[in-house]
C-alpha cells in the first residue's frame, strides 16, 4: 500500500502568491514524510483551482525536491494541441530527473472546455486522438498522426524523456469498460467512484491485466482519492475538516451554480461530517485512521491512495501536523 498526496490547490481566501509559496513548502514536506508522490488537479476559470496550468507548479516544485514524484490528475488533454503535451511532459520528465506522472483525462468540466473553444461533446474524441499521439511522442523521436481534430506530419521529438518507453500516463475512470482500457494500455488507474462502487472497476483491471499474461508483479498502481484530515483528537479534526470544507465546496459548486448546470455526483453529501459517515472521507484520530485506510484497502482492492490534506481554508500548519501524524502513526502500517 503506497500513500501519495492529492491537490487542486482551490482558493484559500489567501492572496495567490502566498498561497502557492506555501504548496511549495508543502510539497517539500511531503517529501520529507515519505509520500509517494503529489498530483495536481488541473481545472479553468473557478476557484476550485487557483493553478490552471498545473505544470508550472510541477517545474518549480522539481527544482526543490529530489525523491517524490510529481504529477497531474488530470492534465485536460483536449485543451492543448497534444505535441504541446508531448514537450512539455519531456521536459518535465528531465526537469524531475524521471519523477514524472502524468495524468491525462478529458476533463469533468464542459464549462471550463467551452471557456478554451472546446464543446463538451467534442472531448472524448480529442482526447483519444490526444492520447494516441501522447504515446507516440513519448515513445518515439517523430510524431506523425491523421485524425479528425488533429493532423501532425513528422514532427520531431527533440527533448526526450528520462523514464522508457515513456512516463507513466495514469488515468480516472467510473467505468468498467475505461477499466479494462487501462490495464491494456498500462496506465495505473484511479477509480473515481464512491467506495462500494471501487471493487468492480479494480476486479476488471485485474482480470484484464490476467488475460493479457501479465505478472501480477508488475501491475500499476490501483487507487482512488480521498479527503483526509487527522488530529491527536477526534473532535479536533473534525472541526477543522468541516471549516475548511465549506469553503472547498463554494469553490467546487462555484462554476456549476453561475452557469446553472447539474453538477457532477462527486460530493456525497454537504459537509465533511456527513461524507465522513458514509466513510469516503475521514477526519478523526491516526487509530481511526488505519481502521479507515484498511478498510477501503480490502473492500476497493486498492493498493494506492491519493490523500487531499489541503483543502479549502486550510493553514498551512493545519495541513503540516495532519500530514505529520499520518505519515508517522498511519503509513508504517501499511508495508
């Protein structure tokens, strides 16, 4: 079991600069602690994230870390021409020195795609089309690609990456088909459903990874994300969790509710509280915290989990002893 950070870095009521020195000082703790990795959301015109072109942060976080691998679930591919992807994911694959995971996906927002001229009902088919040419320039030195939306004509590769064939494109899914995708493709997969509903998606990435004759050493990271919030007491994590998630949710609903469109079923409910007792998020103690993480470890047959410490109006020291507590009493746990 590997525990890694996730981040859509929302807007804090904080002023920006301030705000992104310390994601940098947190991404330099995290490290320290043991975290796996950190893994950015990418979203466009709402404060739901205050970094929309998460590798920006990724290159200035490369050059104060040296062990943690850095990444993006997800980059919106249909919002760059994919040889653009293709550069930039190189360069930070040598920037990293090979800590590089990319995530790519075509975005949950058509609000935020329709703000960069790309209609909701066109992204599936960009982003196949962007993935496939994602690989070959990965892969390859030169690009060459007839699609509907993209045409490339021997475009040479010049900055290749450090991690062969090329660094690993991990994906979100809520579907058992997507699943299957990614086992063929290799791609570490992140279920994007709520816990009861984790156990299908990872079964099938299992049965396909096996019928494909693939050793089941060698088979990419299964997991899921996951707001967390740990305190010496219980009470104390919670009431930090429900401030900071109030603010998160206004950022979350923010764009949804001015355009007046359905939102997406991602928050199972209104306050942490409540999504803490259908068991998706935890706030409380690191013993709780272990029952916690077992629990969904066993029941979603997962192997990684992606931890969203930082939240809302959350300090920075909030973040730190939460962060703290469950590298020390809640991952030596987990081997």
């Amino acid at each position: 079991m590997r525990f890694g950070i996730f981040d859509h870095n929302d807007a804090s009521g904080r002023p920006a600069a301030r705000q992104l020195a310390e994601r940098l000082e947190l991404i330099e703790a995290y490290e320290r602690l043991g975290f796996r990795a950190y893994q950015m959301a990418e979203h466009h015109g709402t404060p739901l994230g205050i970094t929309p072109s998460p590798h920006l942060l990724l290159a200035a976080a490369s050059q104060r870390t040296s062990r943690i691998r850095l990444g993006t679930l997800i980059t919106i591919l249909p919002l760059y021409h994919p040889m653009r992807v293709v550069e930039e994911a190189c360069t930070l694959d040598q920037l990293t020195g090979g800590r590089l995971d990319l995530g790519v996906g075509r975005g949950i927002s058509p609000i935020e795609t329709a703000f960069h001229g790309v209609p909701g009902d066109e992204t599936q088919q960009r982003f196949d089309e962007a993935v496939e040419i994602l690989r070959l320039g990965l892969a390859g030195e030169t690009v060459t690609y007839r699609g509907k939306y993209y045409q490339v004509d021997d475009a040479p590769v010049v900055t290749r990456p450090v991690q062969r064939p090329h660094p690993p494109l991990w994906y979100g899914t809520r579907t058992l088909a997507r699943a299957g995708w990614c086992a063929r493709n290799t791609m570490p997969m992140m279920a994007l459903v709520p816990s009861e509903k984790v156990r299908p998606l990872t079964d099938a990435y299992r049965a396909e990874w096996a019928s494909l004759g693939r050793p089941a050493a060698g088979r990419p990271p299964l997991g899921v994300t996951r707001s967390v919030v740990i305190a010496p007491a219980g009470a104390e994590a919670m009431a930090i969790a429900n401030r900071a998630f109030a603010r998160f949710k206004e950022n979350f609903e923010h764009l949804w509710r001015r355009h007046d469109v359905p939102m997406p079923p991602v928050l199972p409910a209104d306050t942490f509280e409540a999504i803490h007792a259908t068991g998706h998020f935890y706030a409380g103690d690191p013993a709780g915290a272990r029952d916690w993480v077992a629990h969904h470890r066993d029941a979603g047959g997962i192997d990684y989990m992606a931890l969203e410490l930082c939240f809302g109006d959350m300090t920075t020291a909030e973040t730190l002893a939460s962060a703290r507590l469950f590298a020390t009493e809640v991952m030596p746990a987990f081997p």
